[in-house]
C-alpha cells in the first residue's frame, strides 16, 4: 500500500513537472479580459461602433443617423391588431448564433429602433463580442425596452422574443416587461400573401415598398461568420451582417408607416388591390369589427382583380384543396368515396388549410361578403348574395344553392323558395357528374334537404297554395 502511494507521488511530481508554468488566479483573470479587450475592439472597428464596459463585461454599441420616419399613429390604431396611439413602440430584432430557439443559441446583434418624437426615428444595436460578456449585453436590452411599451417584430413572436427570453431566464433573471407586442409577420401574411411568392421581410420590402436590397447577406449564412469571428477570424464580415441587422429594424417602421398611410383611412384604402382589402376585411372579421370588414369586400367587390404574383402552393396546401376543373381522373384530384370530407364541408368553399395559398377570385371575395352579411344578421342580402352565385358554374354553384337553401328555411321562413334553391343544386350537381365530376358528399345533403322540405311543405294543391 506504501509503495503504491509513493509510485503514485512520484507519478504526479513528474507531470506536474512537464506542465508549463501555471499562472496565479489574478494573472488567468487579466489575460482573460485582455481577450474579451481584443475581441470587443476589432468589432466595435469593424463594425464602426464603441465598446462600452460595465460591471457586467463589454458590449460594442452602434448607433444610426436618426431618420425621418413618419407613423400616424392615430390611423394605424384604426386597423386591427395595432397598439394604441399613446404608447411607445420598440422596434426590434436579432441575430443569432444558430437558427433555433433552444437554450444553445444566444443572441449576438440586438437591434433596436424607436421614435423619438413624430417622425425622428432612432436605431442602436448592441452587439456581443463573446459569450461571457452576455449579462452586460442582457442588461442593455433591458433598458432599451420601456414597461409600457409595445414591441414591434417580424417572426418575433415565434422566434426572436421566445430567444431573448430563453437567454434571461438562463441567466436567473426575468425577461423585460413591455405593455404589447406586434408582429408584423401575420398580418402580412393574411393581407399581402397572395400577391407575395412568401413572407419574408425582404419580399415584403420589395413588393409593399419598392425597396430591392442589393449584396445583402442571406439569414442562413450570419451564424457562421460570428463563430468565424470567435475562433479568432476577422470581424470585417460582421459589418455585413450590422448592416443587415440595420435594415431590418429600419423597414419595420417604414412598414409601419405603409400600414397606416395606405389602410388607416377608409376612403384612401377603398383604391387598394382588391385582394388586399379582402385579407384586410379577414382581418376585422377575427376581431369582429364586421361592419369595418364588410366595407373592406364592399370596395373590392365588381373589381378587376390582377395577379402580380401567382405564388407557388405548398405541398399541404396542395393535398388541402385541388382545382374546381381538375378532370375526376387526375392525379391532382383525390378520389371521392363518398361520406363525410374534412378538407371541404357544405359551409366553406376554399379549404382552411389552402385560405392563403390560392389567390383570391371575384369569387372568392364574394363569398366571404355572403357569409359576413349572414353574421351581421342581414338575411335578405346575403340570400341575393348566395343567389348569384349559386347561377355560377362549377362546385361553387353547388355550395352557394345549399347556403341559399338555409337562409330561405331557417331565417326568411320561406320553404318553398328554399326548396327551389335545393332543385337547383341538385341540377347542378347533375351537369357535374356528366362531365366526370360526381359530388356525392353535396348530393346527399341535397337530397336530405329536399326530402325533409317536401315532408314539412306537405302536398300542394292545384291552386298552388
């Protein structure tokens, strides 16, 4: 046992003798922060921004020329979903380590962007130059965001704020209080998409704004020019990635300003493609704000509806919902075996899974305003809504005869009238499956309408009554 203690002393005497020098606790502490030193300053060169330090480590902050940038505030409250006049906005936006959420990826540019006054807008970022000086990087992010604020973002719900929070909570503090937060994302989606090949902010800038970004670095590309820069690579490709940062935040407040010039205003937003007042009246519609959404497919309604854009279905959407005139044999049209469909009931003619991928028709926008006058109560109008289209063609013919059926049984009390809406689909349906294009699912409502109809009109006499 003594001999193997004194074999194992000697063991460590002479590794320890083959180690370099070690340095003291307080010689490690310096050449580390010479490190960080080093690091913070060739960004702050690069990317032509100052280092600040503060108890908590360094940060290199990069601060734009103030633009004039004006919002009126008071019409953009107007549309929904928007913040209250009287309250600050922040916007903001990241770039990451990586292209996740999860608790490996850290926000290394921070930038931000608010409104001095009516029309000064200012923007800042902060940007990290390594992992240890985080909290100092936290702690100025913190600050940046007023408690009464709203946030304004792109994708920040679901991407951008989600991390930011992930990386406070890591550091056992909690995530800064703000009043709102506006994402821009879903209501571009819901009232530009279908005149957009996607979302991006980039085809946003482009297609709302006129605004083309020439030589800019693509999203994918950031994370591993800042892991280059940590290994010991040069900053300079940082300052693209600054640049691109710079911009984000600067078109959400142009987009801001498009939103409220161009559809604040009823009588200014009555001259929009029609497309994007049918998505604007969705809009209202969820809010139920139904005479604001009705105005909307009013204007669009008996316009000329042009495709800037044919944006290219997704695969869901694809499987969703199929073209009306697709042969019975396709292989774009999924074989009917009869029985109850999820993707299309009686109720709806486009899908819900494919409501943004296909472009929007007279058809289509004249559906939507049917339904709407039926929840506002406005019965006989939505009746000579669905009545002309169910003299249409097609399987939108067959839907609008069963909605008119409806309305006449159960709102407008007339059976008879209703049953002549059933007879015409059921007419309709007929010139359907001549042409290779049976509709089981709405025959069999048909025909149950008719049946019950008939039972409860009872037999009609030669007089007609």
């Amino acid at each position: 046992m003594i001999d193997s203690a004194a074999t194992l002393a000697r063991r460590l005497e002479r590794y320890r003798a083959a180690l370099p020098a070690v340095l003291p606790p307080a010689a490690i502490d310096a050449r580390e922060g010479r490190g960080a030193a080093d690091l913070a300053t060739r960004l702050a060169a690069a990317v032509d921004g100052d280092v600040v330090i503060s108890p908590e480590g360094r940060i290199v902050r990069c601060e734009s020329p103030v633009r004039e940038i004006a919002v009126d505030r008071d019409r953009l409250a107007t549309l929904p979903g928007q913040p209250p006049p009287d309250v600050p906005l922040v916007c903001l936006d990241t770039e990451t380590t990586g292209l996740a959420t999860a608790a490996g990826t850290a926000a290394f540019l921070v930038g931000l962007g608010w409104w001095e006054s009516a029309d000064r807008y200012r923007q800042v970022q902060l940007l990290l130059p390594d992992h240890g000086e985080e909290r100092a990087l936290l702690t100025a992010v913190e600050a940046a965001i007023p408690a009464d604020a709203w946030l304004v973002t792109y994708n920040g719900r679901g991407f951008d704020w989600p991390l930011l929070t992930t990386r406070f909570r890591l550091a056992r503090r909690p995530a800064p209080i703000h009043a709102g937060h506006l994402d821009l994302l879903p209501v571009v989606r819901r009232v530009f998409r279908h005149r957009m090949v996607d979302a991006r902010l980039r085809t946003a800038e482009a297609v709302l704004l006129g605004l083309h970004r020439v030589g800019d670095v693509e999203g994918w590309e950031i994370p591993g020019r800042y892991h280059e820069f940590l290994r010991g690579g040069s900053a300079a490709p940082l300052a693209e990635v600054a640049r691109h940062n710079d911009q984000d935040v600067r078109s959400l407040a142009w987009l801001l300003a498009h939103l409220a010039d161009r559809y604040g205003d009823p009588a200014e937003r009555s001259g929009a493609p029609p497309g994007d007042l049918a998505g604007l009246a969705r809009s209202f519609a969820r809010e139920h704000r139904l005479d604001e959404a009705l105005g909307c497919l009013d204007a669009a309604a008996d316009r000329p509806i042009e495709q800037t854009v044919v944006p290219t279905p997704s695969s869901a959407a694809a499987a969703a919902g199929t073209p009306d005139d697709a042969p019975w044999w396709s292989p774009r049209r999924p074989a009917d075996f009869g029985g109850r469909q999820n993707p299309l009931s009686t109720s709806s003619v486009v899908p819900r899974g494919a409501a943004l991928a296909a472009p929007w028709t007279t058809e289509r926008i004249a559906i939507d305003r049917a339904h709407l006058l039926r929840r506002l109560g406005r019965h006989a109008e939505a009746a000579e809504a669905w009545d002309a289209l169910a003299a249409g063609a097609g399987r939108i013919a067959i839907v609008a005869a069963i909605e008119l059926a409806k309305i006449r049984e159960h709102r407008l009390r007339d059976r008879r009238a209703a049953l002549d809406a059933v007879v015409r689909g059921l007419d309709a349906v007929e010139r359907r499956r001549r042409l290779g294009l049976p509709e089981p699912t709405l025959e069999a409502d048909l025909l149950r309408r008719a049946s019950r109809l008939r039972r409860r009109i009872g037999p009609v006499s030669r007089d007609g009554r």
